[in-house]
C-alpha cells in the first residue's frame, strides 16, 4: 500500500486489540485508527477516532464509521465465564464479528478482515468455545469478504502496563523460548497482524509461528 490507510479496531480495550491500536498509531503507513469499544478508550492521539457502540449486534448505526477502511482488525471476544451463559458466549463470538463483516463488506468492499480466534478453533472441537470458534471462522469464509486472515494464537503475554498473573510473569520467557509455538507477546501479535492486513499476501489462517515471522518484517 502506497498512501496511508484507515483501519477500524473491534475491541480496542482488550489485550489484543490494545496492541494493535498502539502499533497501528506507530506504524506510518495508518492514516487513522477508528477503534469501536462500549467504553472510552482512555488515550488521546491526531490519528485515533474512539467510536462508542452500545449494541455490537446490530452496529448499523455505525455503518458510516466502516466506509471507506483498508482494513478491519476484530479482536472483540469474551470467555464463558465473563459471557455468563452459553448464549451470551455464543453471541460475541459468532453473531458479533459476522454483523461487523456483513457491514463491511458493503461499506468497505475492498477490505481485509482479520479476525482473532484462537488457537485450537475447530467445528469439530470437544469443547464448546472452540467449536463456536470454528463455526465463527467458517461463516466468516463464506461470507463474501475479499480477503480473510483467521488469527489463531495459543497464548497472548500482556504488554508490561497490562495486568498479567504473577506466574506467567515468571514463566512467560522460559516457555517462549522452549515453545515459541504456544506463546505469543501482544506487540507481536500485533505486529504480525498489522503486517498481514497491510501486505499483499492471500489471506489465510495465522497461527502464533505465522504471527512471529510476520512482526519481524
């Protein structure tokens, strides 16, 4: 990409999709980041526009924020427990990105959709987050988007700001450099995402090895 692109950044909050606004605001090829969250982001910036949606469901009313954007990056996701009930899981995790993609597709048909799933995502899963996971991915593949990238990470390291359990602390550099497979830091997570949407490569399922190789780049 030659010019400066706008980018949208579902779940700008969480520990994912916080990277990616920070690394998209330091990366000069980003014109503008317009991250959607239910609540204030908490940063100011030139190049960052914080879009309040109260209803991630049925996001409409928020279809003139997705024209004209290079690419989406969906990080928006929960756990059962947060959800509070199979429905609720269900709901964040498969109803909410396709309602966002099926916008963006008419609103920005030459995007480049990543979504954040997880590693392990599968139709055919023994449990119940990754089938809804896979299921998300697979609706999403045949939902006429014109490029796709399934981001599937095993573990996500919270940048040092970032609450993270005393143990993974302890742990995190032993098991990265014993299992760079499993585990992955937010930044290049980001890094590898920002890197994927922003190429020119076909759109594919990125697993945490993916990832590293793409934010070294």
């Amino acid at each position: 990409m030659s010019d400066p692109v706008r980018v949208v950044v579902f779940g700008a909050t969480g520990t994912a999709g916080s990277a990616v606004v920070a690394q998209c605001l330091a990366d000069e090829r980003v014109a503008e980041v317009r991250a959607i969250t239910r609540r204030p982001i908490g940063i100011g910036h030139p190049r960052l526009i914080d879009i309040h949606c109260h209803d991630f469901s049925h996001p409409e009313s928020l279809a003139h924020q997705l024209t004209g954007v290079a690419a989406c990056f969906f990080c928006l996701g929960t756990s059962r427990r947060r959800a509070g009930s199979a429905v609720g899981y269900r709901e964040v995790t498969l109803t909410y990105p396709l309602a966002a993609a099926d916008i963006l597709r008419e609103r920005s048909p030459e995007h480049t959709f990543v979504h954040l799933s997880a590693a392990g995502a599968s139709q055919r899963g023994l449990f119940r987050y990754a089938r809804v996971k896979g299921e998300a991915e697979a609706q999403l593949a045949g939902n006429g988007l014109r490029r796709l990238f399934v981001v599937r990470p095993g573990y996500i390291h919270p940048e040092p700001e970032r609450p993270a359990g005393a143990l993974m602390r302890a742990v995190f550099p032993a098991l990265n450099a014993i299992l760079p497979g499993l585990a992955i830091t937010a930044t290049d997570l980001a890094r590898g995402m920002i890197e994927a949407a922003l190429g020119d490569g076909e759109g594919r399922v990125l697993r945490t090895r993916d990832l590293k190789r793409l934010a070294t780049r």
